[in-house]
C-alpha cells in the first residue's frame, strides 16, 4: 500500500501533476495507492477544510506528522512493515524522522530548502 501525501501552497500547484497522480490512484492495485492533499496557504481552501478532488482527499492546512506515523503502529501490530519516504523542507523532514524514531518505524528523507 502507498498513501502519497502532498503539501503544496495552492490547489493550482497540483496541475502539473494531476493526471500521473489520477492514473495512479486509477491502476488496479485493490485500492493500494492512496492520495492526500494538503493545501497549506491558499484562502480558497482554509485551515480545517475537506473536500475531494477527482477522488483525492484536500484538506485545508498542514498535516499533522506525527499524529500519522502514530497511525502506522497498528500496521506493525499486524505485522506489517511500513516505511516512511519524506521529501521537504527541513522542518517538516525533522518531524518526521523523531516521529519515526519514536515509533520504531522505518525512515528515509530528502530535505530540500529554498
């Protein structure tokens, strides 16, 4: 299973990459590929909104990191092994991998900066 999430400024800064994303999420992997949009500074989408886009989950504001990887302990109670791929900022990377750490679950990161 892979759920993608993505944290962009506006929902616009989704365009580009909208159709890969739609024939993802489209491909016949009995619903293992799940996508979550996060809108962090757009006033058309405020914090604490949710909506649907061509099925994929929008929701106003930033996601909470930990809270999610928290999540992902009852895969390991089941014997899953999940595994952690951010990409971002260095904040948002920072949160992720103590979350992680704390977990006991599997982490890799690319931290970019602008």
């Amino acid at each position: 299973r892979v759920h993608f999430l993505w944290v962009v400024q506006k929902c616009t800064d989704t365009v580009p990459f909208f159709d890969t994303l739609i024939d993802a999420q489209n491909e016949p992997l009995d619903g293992g590929f799940k996508v979550s949009v996060y809108v962090d500074r757009d006033d058309s989408c405020p914090a604490g909104t949710k909506g649907s886009i061509n099925g994929f989950n929008v929701v106003g504001g930033r996601p909470n990191v930990p809270e999610m990887i928290e999540a992902l302990t009852d895969d390991v109670a089941s014997g899953l092994k999940p595994h952690v791929f951010v990409c971002g900022p260095p904040g948002l990377t920072a949160a992720a991998d103590l979350a992680c750490l704390k977990s006991g679950i599997s982490f890799h990161k690319e931290v970019f900066a602008f």
